[in-house]
C-alpha cells in the first residue's frame, strides 16, 4: 500500500473513531473503538489491540486478532520496550528485535506506541502486528501517536 493511502486510510479512521468516542469518557471504551476500527480499516493489521499497565505488568486489553498474551514484564519484547522507553518502537522484522516476544508465529513486523497520561507517564501500549515484514514506517507511526493521543491519552 502506498503511503498516500495509507494516510488516506488514516484520516478515515481518524473521524470514524472520533465519532465514537467524542462523549466517552471510559479509557477502556475508547480504546475498543480504536482498535475495532483500525483493525478493520488497515488491510495489513493482523493483531490490534491494547496492553495496559498494571502493576508491574502491561495486562491485554480491548484486541483484534488471535488470542495475545495475557502479560509482558516491563523491558520484555516490543511492547515492554515501548513502555520502558516511552517512544515509539517500528520494528521491521520481529525475529530479529532482542527479545521478541512470539504470541502468534505468523507476525512478521510490529509497531507499538506508547499510551501516556497527563503527567507523561505511560499507562498503555498500543499494539499492532503484521504477517508482512516491513509493513510499518513513519505514516503508520505519525498517524497511531496522533490518534492515540486524540482518543485514548486524553480520556478521564
């Protein structure tokens, strides 16, 4: 897919999401409706979905996709790298990232972006996975932070 429409693709995204959760205020509610539409409208999405921090752990939230894992330490894999260093992680080949972590030998490539609170702390990953190597870059990543920070980091 072309990076014009996967940011096409994007904006779409961005106002259906909008529209489902401009009046909700649960977190939770936000993020299934981010995930529900993303995973539908992103043809190279395999797996979608949210871990949340609790404790010392990220536990899965709302998702799309063949079962996850229920839990990841802090530091493990992609996304407890994400939550370690509060950035971004686009990993182009997932057998190749120290310490990836395999809940469906199928994903070939994943980006991860942090979910961060008010006080810029980070309270979620999200998560998404591909059977296509490479199939993450800099649109995918400019577009998940924004809308993440539009409809998740900015819920009550």
């Amino acid at each position: 897919m072309s990076q014009a429409e996967k940011r096409e693709r994007y904006a779409e995204a961005g106002l259906r999401i909008a529209g489902l959760v401009e009046n909700e205020p649960d977190r939770i509610a936000r993020m299934a409706g981010l995930v529900a539409v993303l995973h539908g409208a992103m043809p190279h999405y395999f797996w979608t979905g949210f871990y949340r921090v609790v404790g010392d752990s990220l536990v899965i939230g709302p998702y799309q996709g063949t079962p996850g894992c229920n839990r990841i330490g802090w530091g493990r894999g992609v996304c407890g790298t994400a939550w370690r260093t509060g950035e971004t992680q686009v990993v182009a080949d997932v057998h190749a990232f120290p310490g990836h972590i395999a809940c469906d030998a199928r994903s070939a490539s994943e980006i991860v972006v942090p979910v961060k609170d008010r006080n810029g702390r980070v309270i979620a990953v999200l998560d998404v996975d591909s059977t296509e190597a490479g199939a993450f870059d800099e649109v995918d990543a400019e577009a998940l932070e924004r809308l993440v920070n539009q409809c998740v980091a900015g819920a009550v």
